[in-house]
C-alpha cells in the first residue's frame, strides 16, 4: 500500500532531518525542532538521538553529492561559467557554477583540494565527460588565480576569460597605505564604468606610473591582468548584464548559501566531511537561485565572444577584421557555429524578448551590418547592443 511504503520508508524523515539541520538545528538539540507527539511516544522513540541523526544526515548529504556529481549535462547550453574555492576550516572545495542561455544558474561540480592546474583541470574534464558541450563559446569570470585561467584555457576550446573586478580592487588596496586607498579606489572604480575598453585601460595606466612612486607592488597589481578586468568592456555589454559579469558575486553568493548551513560544524574531519556539507549546500541554494541580471542579452553576449575575442585571436586580428567588414560590405553574415542567425520567417515565428532587429545599412562600408542586437531595443541611449561592423569599431 502507498500509505505503508511511505510510512515505513526513511526517505521522508532522512529529507526532513537534513532540511532541519541545514536550517541551524544540531543533532543535540534535534528533538525540540519536532513536533509534539506526546510525552508517552517522546520517551520510546528511538530515531531522534543525536547519532541517528547524524547517520541519516551523513547519508542524504552523501546522496546530495553523489547526484551532483553525476548529474548528465547534455543539452545544457552555457554561455558561462565561474569557478571559486570555498573554505571549510583547513579545508578547501573548488566548485564550479554554470549560467545557461536562458539565464539559469547550474551547480556543476565541486572538488576538495587547491586551486592547482592539474585539480581544476579534472573539475573541468568531468564537465565535458558528463555531457557538457566544451566546444562552444564560452565567458569564464575568475577570481585571478592562474592555475584556473590555465585549465580553463586546456579544457575548452573558445574561451574567452574575465577577471572579477572586486578581486582586483581588493589586491590592489592590500599593497597600499591606508591612508591612499581609499582615493585609488575611486578611481579604479571609474575606470571600471568609462564609456570604452580603450578611455579605461588608459586611465588605469595613468593611475599605474603614479603608482610606481608608491610601494611597486600596487602599480604591478593593477596592470597584471588588465585586459581581462576590462572584459565587459571589450564585449560592449548592456549595463544590466555587465553588472553580473564584472564580478563572481553569483557564485560568491552560493558560497555564502554553503557557509551558512556549515556555520554550526566545529569540527571537521576530514575531506569527505567538506564535500557533503558543501553540496548539500549548493543544493539548497538552488531553491533560492533566480535569473541573472539581463538574461535576456545573453543570446547578444555570445554573439558578442565571437566577433569580438574568438575570430581576431583565431584568424589573426587583421585578417579576422578584414573578413569581418568583408561580410558587411557584401551584405552577408559572418558564419560561425557558435552564431544561430534566423531568416525572416524565423524571426516573426520566435517570441519578441528574444526576437532580432531586421539588418540596416552601415553608414561606413554601405552594406548591411554583421551583426545585430536583441529586439525589443534596451529602453536607454548610448548602452547596450548597438549594430555595429567590426570596421565601424
């Protein structure tokens, strides 16, 4: 009978013990979380001592992380990814948090380590094992370290990679006085939000030789890296998609999730120990996940990695502009197969928030343009996906 598998399986109490626990309820104090039954079945039961409850919170979070390891990613499209490391004690676990087309966040994997090339790589290979696609475009934002850019780079076959800008104000104000950094800042930070990659990356050199009079670690921070701090500048991202993109504050913010159900554990362990704690974590954060800022640009972000950072790096930057405005001259797309360019028909056949505007004249080279923005246009002026030939820039 379903009444009398349900009663007598464990599965609903194992769920109930394991949401009960990662509310803040210890297994010493577990019993006065459940409801009252009465003071005859309090003293028989035998399923609330704090070593049962450990047991079965060991096997639901074991279970947890079995599932996140060996969830099948075929099918799903990603347009990026971002890669952290949380600590637990002397503990560390790298995971690994994908962002669909769609705009949905994914828990990928996790992994108990350090931040080294050959780690990391293995996090990655398991993607691509699992059913990733690792052949598409993708937007990595990290915190900086090189064995993650390095792996990244190993693994998949068009990325294009971005540093988080709040890592990099935070290294550039540890080599600083006290005193200056709070005007250095600043002044990052408007470099950060300028009009263009190029107006940033020279007020960030500027702001660097007078670094240079101060102690010589600040100005070698700020320049190490720069190109890929200004990554959301170079792709020429909306305000409201850049703002998710400048930093790892998505997966920051899962971290936090894994922190905060861990905050009661005093002692850990071992590894294993971490693991679990940490996927039941990122779990639980998936029932608090939303879409990310400007979701609906994302389609116009991956557009943006190919002809932007993937076609110049691959075919050579003056040949990759050449054939670029070649296109738009001709009035011809650009093939790509990261690229789905619709016909006419297909255009009025999708819904309008991911619909494209029909091709318009370049006033440069007099064709039409090879690249076009999302439909309807973003309700500001001078931001956003603008249609533009690769000449024109």
């Amino acid at each position: 009978m379903p009444a009398y598998d349900l009663f007598s399986g464990t599965e609903l109490l194992g769920r109930m013990t394991m949401e009960r626990m990662l509310a803040g309820v210890s297994t010493r104090r577990y019993p006065i979380a459940l409801e009252p039954v009465g003071q005859d079945v309090t003293t028989a039961s035998r399923s609330t001592s704090k070593s049962a409850v450990s047991r079965r919170f060991v096997a639901m979070t074991e279970h947890a992380l079995a599932d996140l390891l060996a969830a099948d990613l075929t099918g799903l499209d990603l347009v990026a990814i971002m890669i952290d490391g949380v600590h637990f004690a002397d503990h560390l676990c790298v995971v690994a948090l994908g962002i669909d087309i769609e705009g949905v966040k994914h828990p990928l994997a996790l992994v108990e380590g350090s931040t080294e090339t050959a780690l990391v790589r293995g996090l990655l290979v398991g993607l691509g094992e699992r059913g990733l696609d690792v052949t598409q475009p993708i937007l990595a934002v990290l915190d900086g370290a090189e064995a993650l850019s390095a792996a990244v780079r190993e693994v998949f076959d068009q990325p294009v990679i971005g540093r988080c800008q709040i890592h990099k104000l935070r290294n550039v104000a540890d080599h600083l006085p006290q005193k200056v950094r709070c005007p250095v800042t600043k002044r990052i930070r408007a470099a950060y939000h300028a009009d263009s990659a190029l107006a940033a990356e020279a007020l960030l050199e500027a702001l660097a030789k007078e670094l240079d009079k101060t102690p010589p670690g600040a100005a070698g921070s700020l320049r190490e890296g720069m190109a890929e701090t200004l990554i959301v500048l170079r792709l020429d991202l909306p305000p409201t998609l850049a703002r998710t993109f400048r930093s790892t504050n998505a997966i920051e913010s899962m971290i936090s999730i894994c922190r905060d159900h861990a905050k009661n554990v005093k002692r850990w362990r071992d590894g294993q120990m971490a693991l679990r704690w940490c996927a039941a974590g990122m779990v639980e954060a998936c029932t608090q996940f939303r879409h990310v800022n400007g979701h609906l640009h994302l389609p116009a972000l991956r557009i943006a990695a190919i002809l932007v950072e993937i076609l110049p790096r691959t075919m050579g930057a003056n040949q990759g502009r050449a054939s670029m405005a070649g296109a738009a001259s001709r009035g011809q797309r650009l093939h790509h197969p990261g690229i789905n360019w619709l016909t006419s028909a297909e255009r009025h056949t999708r819904p309008r928030h991911v619909d494209v505007s029909p091709p318009v004249t370049d006033n440069v080279t007099g064709g039409e343009t090879s690249m076009w923005r999302p439909w309807p246009p973003p309700p500001y002026r001078g931001c956003g996906w603008q249609r533009r030939s690769a000449l024109a820039r």
